[in-house]
C-alpha cells in the first residue's frame, strides 16, 4: 500500500451542491472544473471521494 496514490478529477460544478460538499471539493484542493489533483489512497480520501462522488471521476494512479 506504500505509495499508491488516487488521481481525482473534478468534473461536475459543486455550486449546486450542499455546503459540506463544496467544503469536501475544496478541502482536496480542486478550485477549479476538470482539475485533477493527486492523493494518497487511505480511509480519509476514500471517505472524501464517497461524500461526493457524484461531483469526481476517481483513477488509480
């Protein structure tokens, strides 16, 4: 498990969406549409991307 990392994709506006997801989209870094940032695959990320999955497209890295 050392090293993997998920590369996440933002890829549906969050401004419709509830305040605690826009908080979850900018709490992983992507400020902007078709933004794809890097993070480690743990419990943490793999929380974050389940509370908003239906604003993100997840590929392994």
């Amino acid at each position: 498990m050392e090293g993997k990392t998920l590369k996440i994709t933002l890829v549906k506006s969050p401004i419709g969406a509830k305040p605690k997801h826009k908080k979850t989209v900018i709490a992983m870094g992507l400020r902007k549409l078709n933004k794809t940032v890097e993070l480690p695959d743990n419990a943490a990320t793999r929380g974050q991307i389940q509370q908003i999955r239906h604003l993100i497209k997840v590929e392994e890295a």
